[in-house]
C-alpha cells in the first residue's frame, strides 16, 4: 500500500481524493463565508492582486483549475473578454455547482468540467495561462499536477499557484494559536463542521514552503520561477513561466 498525508493523517493515497472530496462536499455552502471570515477579507486583496500579476489580455486562454465558487474566473473572464476563453475545473462537483450558480447569478456562462488536474483532458499548448488558488497543496501528487499544468500552457505561458505558505517566524506562535485553536471553533460555529477546519490548518503545515515549490516546479518544466510573499508569507503567489 502507498500512503500519502490528508493533514497530519496517512492514509493510503488512493483514498485522498475521497476524503478531500468529503471535505469541500461539507465545506461548500459557507465556502465564501468562512473564506471571508477566516482571512478577515484579505483573500479579495490576494486574489485581486493574482488578476494583476496575470497580466492577461483580450482573446487570451485561460485554465482555473480547483476553480470553487469562481472568483478568479469572474475576474479573469472580465480580462480576456468575448473574444478570449477561461476554462474552470475541479475535482469536486458540488464545489463546481456553487460556482456556476453563483457565476450565472452574474450573467456568465463559462466552460465547466469536473476532472482531476493530474490528469487534465486538454492539448498540449492549448493556454495562455494556468492558475490554481489554494488547491494545489490538496493534491497527492504535486509534481504531477504541476507537469500537467505545463504541459496544457504554451511556450512562453505562466502558471500561478497561490496557495498559504510559510509564515514568517515572529508570526508563527499567533498563526498557530489562531489555526488550531479558532479556526475549527469558526468552521463548528457558522458551517457546523470543525473537522474540515482542523484538515485545512494541518494541510497548509504539510504543504512545501516557498523555496520548495520553487524548486518543484522548477523541476516539472518552469524555465523561471519566482514567487511574492502577501501577508507576512501567510500566503504565496508563485509565477512560473513554460520555457
């Protein structure tokens, strides 16, 4: 049997994705909610702030993958307009579904798919651009969702990865106290589901730091990899371009 990490947990790997699956099929409905609550807002300015990095243009293609409710692909739709394409998958349908209500409630019709992005049904080249916001550290393995992210982009594509990261040290007692002790309270009090809280802590300590993605994505096909730090490392917007 091969195991993998689901928070501080091993399990076998090939029930990794069930047991993510179990947790945004919890999490769905106060998805947007609890996002807003847990960061106090800050999630707008990151993902407001990946938009600008992405730099995109009209008619460009654009691939959300982990795509959720839709935030990012609402706002990149608005950038490459009618004449461009954005594309939004995730490995969860009801996370999907959340997304492509809330998307239609703003007049927008986008391409949809459930699939798994260690496995994407796309061309190889066939996008301008690849982003997944806080998904990628659910994966089991990193290093093949990142290949196949390559592999989708066109020479000269960007990837963006924002996902939480490694703190910087004189926060990491209050990140901590405030992970572990508030977040699983906040997930029971407004979406009556503390476990789903207690992985997300956990998942974000097992996730590789902003050096070790570097170097990993580096070595899955990025020619350049360079990342931002928001938020005192709280998160990390990491840009790779497809050589």
């Amino acid at each position: 049997m091969t195991t993998t990490h689901f928070g501080f947990k091993t399990v076998d790997e090939r029930e990794k994705v069930r047991h993510v699956k179990g947790v945004f099929d919890s999490v769905a409905p106060k998805y947007d909610l609890m996002n807003d609550l847990m960061s106090m807002g800050l999630h707008r300015a990151w993902k407001a702030y990946t938009v600008l990095v992405a730099n995109l243009h009209e008619g460009d293609k654009v691939l959300d993958i982990a795509a959720g409710t839709g935030d990012l692909s609402l706002a990149f739709a608005k950038k490459v307009g009618p004449r461009g394409l954005v594309v939004q998958t995730d490995i969860n349908q009801t996370m999907l579904s959340h997304g492509r209500d809330r998307l239609v409630d703003h007049g927008l019709v986008l391409p949809t798919l459930v699939c798994d992005a260690e496995r994407l049904p796309f061309a190889d080249g066939h996008f301008d651009l690849v982003s997944v916001a806080f998904g990628l550290r659910n994966m089991t393995h990193k290093d093949v969702a990142l290949a196949e992210m390559c592999r989708v982009l066109r020479p000269g594509g960007k990837l963006l990865v924002l996902e939480f990261s490694k703190v910087a040290p004189p926060l990491e007692k209050a990140y901590d106290w405030y992970s572990f002790k508030v977040l699983p309270k906040l997930g029971q009090w407004v979406a009556g589901d503390s476990a789903s809280y207690q992985y997300l802590a956990e998942s974000i300590r097992m996730h590789p730091g902003q050096e070790e993605l570097k170097a990993l994505m580096k070595a899955n096909g990025f020619g350049h990899v360079d990342y931002h730090n928001l938020t005192g490392g709280l998160v990390a917007l990491h840009v790779g371009l497809k050589c």
